[in-house]
C-alpha cells in the first residue's frame, strides 16, 4: 500500500511540474507580447513627434497609441495572473498535493482562471458594439470632443454656396418623419456628388435595409443607416420600401431614387460616406452615427477612417471617424455659405472607386449595382459591360503601385498563355486588356463565370488533367479558382502558374484538387 501511494505521489508531482512548465512557457509568450506592444508604442510615439503633422494623422496616431496601450495593460494582467499561478502550482509541489485524494480546485484557481478568462475575451472580441445606450455615448463623445477642441462649428464663407435655399430650408422643415427629410434631401445630395470629377458617386437609400455588421455569429442586430454614398459597383439594388400611410412621403419619391446596401462587408473601406437623418439632431442620434463608425472600421478589411454625415431639417454634422473612436466633429446649416464646397470635400474618395472611374472610362465599360463577383488578397473583381457591343467582360481591379500590380500583371500574361494553348479551359484575357494606372491596375477578362458548384466535378478534374497535358501547372487549383462558363469549367487566376514542368508538380496538384472535390461534393474523381 506505500508503495502505491508512493507512486501516486511521484505521479502527482509529475503532473505539478507540467503544469509549472506549461505555465512558465505561457510566462514567456506574454513577456515577448507585452515587448510587441512596446515598441510598437515606441513607434507611436516617434510618428506623434514628427513635425507639420495633420490634425487628422494626430489623431489616427494617438488613438493608436490609446488601443496599444490598453493591449499592454491586458497582457501585463495576464502575466500577473500566471505568475500566481506558477506560485501556486510551486507550493503544492513543495507541499505536495494529497495523493489518495482527487485534485479540486481551490476558489483562488477558479477565481485565476476567470480572470484570464475575461482577459482573453475582451482581446479576442469580434464585435464593435458600445456597452451603453446610443444617447449615453453621444453625451460623452461629444463632452469630451468638445474639451479637447474636437468639436467645431464652421464659420460660413462669404459668396460660397451654400447646400440649401432659403426657400428649400423653410420647404424641408415641413418634414413630418425621418423618411421625409431623405427623400427632400437626396436629389440635392446627386446633385453634389456628380459635381466630384474623381469619381463615379450615387446616392443609395438604405433606411430599411440592414448592412452593417455587428456581430460575426448573427444577422439579427445588423444596423441601416439611411443613405450610403459611393460608387454603384459597391452595391447590391433592393427594391424600394413600401409606403402605405404617408402620401406626402409617396409624392416626394421620384423613379430616379436608388435603393441598396454594400454589396459585401469586405468593401466598406470605398464608401464615400454613410449617413443617417433626424427630425432634430440629439445625443442619441450621435450616438448611432458614432457605432456606425466603430462598427466600419472593426475587424479584418476594416477602414483606418471613414466618414459620416448626421443631419436634420436645419442643420448637419460631419463626423471623421479614425480606428473607430470620433476624430473631429464639425457643424454647419444647410443655409451657411460655403456649406455645399464644405459637404462635398468631406466625401471620401478612396483608391478603388477613382479606379474603377478610370477603367470606366478608358476602357468604354459600364459597372452597375450588383457587378461586385468576388475579392481575394490581390485585387477585386466585377462584372462590366462594354458599350460598343454589350458583351459581359470580367474586370479585376489592383490598387497601389507594389506587389499587387506586378502580380496582375504577371498574371494577365500567364492568362494569355494558357488561353491561347487551353482556349476552353483557361480564362482569356482581351485584347489591351491589362491596364496601368495611376493609383493601380485593371484586367479585362474575356468572359463572366458563375460558382464552381454549378460544375459536375468530375468535369472539374478532367479540365484540369487537359491543362497539365499541355504542360500548364495552375499554381492554386483550389474550387475557388475555377468558375461555370456555358456549363463547362473555366480556370482563372493564373498569377502562380508555371510552364513545361516535370509531371511531380502536376500530380501533387492534381491529388490536392481531387481530395477537395470529395469533400466539396462527395465525389471520388476519377
């Protein structure tokens, strides 16, 4: 019997000084995370002394500084809370833990164990959404705007325009509801942003349709702003609300109003601005603007800034948003001079719409609501149409100057190739169809394919056996890179193939893309 209490209290020990191991290893990679953050502050902080800096970059810069601190404050929590716990574990190895006894733990290591809990939930978080009401933060934003000198109003330019006529002021404060006061202001907002040559900009109503994303496991508590400013290649058309009590509401609605949400959550960094009405401008409807903001530039594809326009029937308000915490606030009346240069300048122009202007123009194409096909980490693509012939044409977009463009680039010639051996098999590329830019790069693509689950898979294997065949190595035969043209398999994105390369490489990749249609469809190629 003292034997095997013997044994199980070696065993017991044993099992201490693992969890002491396992706990200090975790010690050293919150030590390396808390040295990250540091000099990533450091680096902050080196930007924040940098001379002739704009108010706007003093900004983006020091709420920067304020998230990376408070990621060190939790990763220096939790050291201290695995640094109890390697003290704890070490005196019950220096004690010894009963051995004839199950092991419990003690209230301190539940209360240990929740704390870091908490930790790594708050830095794990995938949601954006305020812990208050929308009225108690748009009091504290604005009282703290306002002591830090963030909260202005504009000081009106004499012989400016301004947004508003006298007489169209006194005509929109006849509004009985929110949906009155858009409808009266959105052909004064087309009006503006067709005034912006750099871009292509409608207005789309979206009062009762919900887009932002809130929440990464549901739907339900997506919001909708009620107007979406930007390029029509961004959105998805909806039909228009129905109105059945308010006829003075059905008068105002002409056949030239838009209605639509973005058409994909990755795409909200090119919104030129999102707005949202009031009968009369409040804390709480600044609040609701302010978790627009947040909600905008949270998470993965995720804007650095963006902008929101809250307005009534006399007035608005332009709020820069930076890393999802308010910027600057500044106020003016639809009736200020120089209201309507002031509007119009705050509008975002991001690189992908000025793009897509760009190809528009050059290439003699049309882009139209519901053309957004698909994004990976090099470019987006969208259906257009040509106007000489009507022909539907696939446009894949690469913005900046570096990698993304000479990867399209290199992938419109291995496009090229590959079509011209394989004309059914691989996508071909028109004629001047790879285009430089500015602010980035455009291909023109032959042909529009649907999803790859419209295809027989066997048919899948088969198109690609026919490129290797003529010595063509894909380079990323993944499902997600062959499309439906005509019911047959079409393959795109040629950016990593190879040429008249040994059969190995055509046979890894073959069994790599035979393994992914059993498990996509269930199927055993052949």
């Amino acid at each position: 019997m003292d034997d095997d209490n013997n044994n199980v209290g070696a065993t017991e020990l044993a099992e201490v000084q693992s969890e002491i191991s396992t706990v200090k290893a975790d010690i050293d990679r919150v030590e390396a995370d808390i040295d990250r953050v540091q000099a990533a502050i450091d680096r902050v902080e080196g930007k924040l002394e940098q001379e002739n800096l704009s108010e706007i970059d003093v900004a983006y810069w020091r709420e920067e500084k304020k998230q990376l601190r408070e990621e060190k404050k939790l990763w220096i929590e939790k050291e201290k809370l695995l640094r109890e716990k390697e003290n704890q574990l070490r005196e019950e190895k220096k004690q010894g833990r009963p051995p004839l006894y199950p092991q419990t733990a003690t209230n301190k290591d539940m209360e240990l164990d929740r704390k870091l809990s908490m930790i790594l939930d708050s830095m794990s978080l995938d949601r954006a959404t305020p812990r208050y009401s929308a009225a108690h933060v748009g009091r504290l934003e604005k009282d703290r705007l306002q002591s830090e000198g963030l909260f202005k109003k504009f000081v009106g330019k004499d012989g400016e325009e301004s947004v508003l006529s006298a007489d169209q002021v006194a005509e929109l404060a006849t509004a009985r509801n929110e949906h009155q006061v858009v409808a009266y202001l959105t052909p004064h907002f087309e009006d503006l942003v067709r005034s912006i040559e750099t871009v292509n900009y409608s207005v789309f109503n979206s009062e009762e349709y919900k887009w932002i994303e809130t929440n990464t496991e549901t739907s339900v508590y997506n919001e909708k702003p009620d107007l979406i400013i930007c390029d029509p290649a961004i959105t998805k058309a909806k039909p228009p609300f129905k109105i059945t009590d308010d006829p003075v509401l059905q008068q105002m609605r002409t056949e030239t109003f838009k209605y639509g949400v973005l058409s994909h959550w990755k795409l909200r960094d090119f919104i030129g601005i999102t707005c949202e009405a009031k009968l009369k401008i409040d804390n709480k409807g600044f609040g609701e603007v302010i978790n627009y903001g947040a909600h905008l530039c949270f998470g993965k594809h995720g804007s650095q800034t963006t902008r929101l326009l809250l307005f009534d029937t006399t007035m608005f308000w332009l709020v820069h948003v930076v890393k999802g915490t308010v910027g600057s606030v500044e106020t003016c009346k639809w009736l200020d001079p120089g209201s309507k240069n002031l509007l119009r300048d705050f509008i975002r122009q991001p690189a992908l719409p000025k793009l897509l202007l760009e190809a528009r123009q050059g290439l003699r194409l049309t882009v139209q609501s519901d053309s957004f096909l698909g994004a990976g980490a090099f470019g987006f693509v969208f259906r257009a149409v040509r106007e000489d012939d009507g022909s539907m044409l696939a446009l894949k977009l690469a913005l900046g100057e570096g990698e993304s463009v000479v990867r399209l680039e290199t992938e419109a010639d291995s496009m090229r190739k590959a079509s011209e051996k394989c004309p059914h098999e691989a996508m071909g590329v028109e004629k001047e169809g790879f285009v430089k830019y500015h602010n980035g790069a455009v291909l023109l693509m032959s042909r529009i394919g649907e999803g790859y689950w419209k295809l027989n898979p066997q048919d899948i294997v088969d198109s690609l056996r026919t490129l290797h065949k003529n010595h063509i190595i894909h380079g990323d035969a993944r499902l997600d890179n062959v499309v439906c043209v005509d019911g047959k398999p079409c393959w795109v994105d040629f950016m990593d193939s190879r040429f008249f390369l040994g059969p190995f490489g055509m046979q890894v990749e073959l069994e790599a893309l035979v393994h992914s249609v059993r498990e996509k469809f269930q199927y055993i190629a052949e």
